[in-house]
C-alpha cells in the first residue's frame, strides 16, 4: 500500500506543480464590458510551451471549441479579447486555456471560468457586419 501511494505521488505532485508553475495562481480572470469577453493570465514558466489555445463553449454543459491562439512571449501578462460572443440570446460563456507543449507531452487545462455576457441587438448587429470582412 505504502509503494501505490508513494507512485501516485510521484506521479501527481510533479504534474500538480509543473501545472502551478505555467499560469500563476489566481491570475486567470475573465470579464465582460456589454460588448467583448477579456481574458487575461500571467504566466510564471513557459519552458516547453508552444501556445495557449482558449477554448470556450456556450452555458455549462457541452463541448468546448476552440477560438483562438495566443503564442508565448516569456513571462508576462497575456490578454484575449473574444470578439465572438455576439449572441444576444446567450448571456453564459466559459473559458479555459488549453496549453499546448512543444515536447509532445499532452496538453493541460486551466480552471474554467464562468463569464455572464449580455450583448446588444445593434452591437451584435455592426459585429456580425465586421466579422464578414475580416
């Protein structure tokens, strides 16, 4: 018993904090301003990380989908401004990051954060305008 949880622990406490150390404690944040979502991050390590991908879906249930990358660029504060959420009939989006390793090791997640999003009818309007000549 006592060598199954010493192999758990060698197993998990590596990956918990290889995890802690890519994007600070605390430090995932998302807000609405009544016309974009904002994400922002810090990140502590990025060795191995190739780019954060955000990833979101629409409520609390069903699949995310990806929206767009972010590259690394050392340390620093990252911000994401989802221009996309132009759906006036949703007014609940949640995030992640996925974090994508230039190794090959397999992706992690951060936390999901749970953002309300109430858009207008003109701003939904003019962003769907823009969003067919982009």
């Amino acid at each position: 018993m006592r060598r199954l949880t010493y192999l758990l622990l060698l197993c998990v406490v590596p990956w918990a904090f290889a995890q802690s150390e890519i994007i600070k404690s605390g430090s995932f944040q998302a807000s609405s301003d009544g016309i974009n979502v904002t994400l922002h991050w810090i990140t502590e390590d990025e060795t191995n990380v190739a780019r954060f991908e955000i990833e979101r879906r629409t409520g609390t249930e069903g699949e995310f989908m990806s929206i767009g990358s972010v590259g690394v660029k050392g340390p620093s504060l990252y911000e994401f401004v989802d221009y996309s959420a132009l759906n006036k009939a949703v007014t609940l989006y949640q995030y992640r990051i996925k974090i994508i390793f230039s190794n090959g090791a397999n992706p992690i997640y951060t936390t999901t954060l749970t953002v309300s999003h109430t858009v207008s009818g003109v701003r939904r309007t003019w962003g769907s305008i823009k969003a067919m000549f982009r």
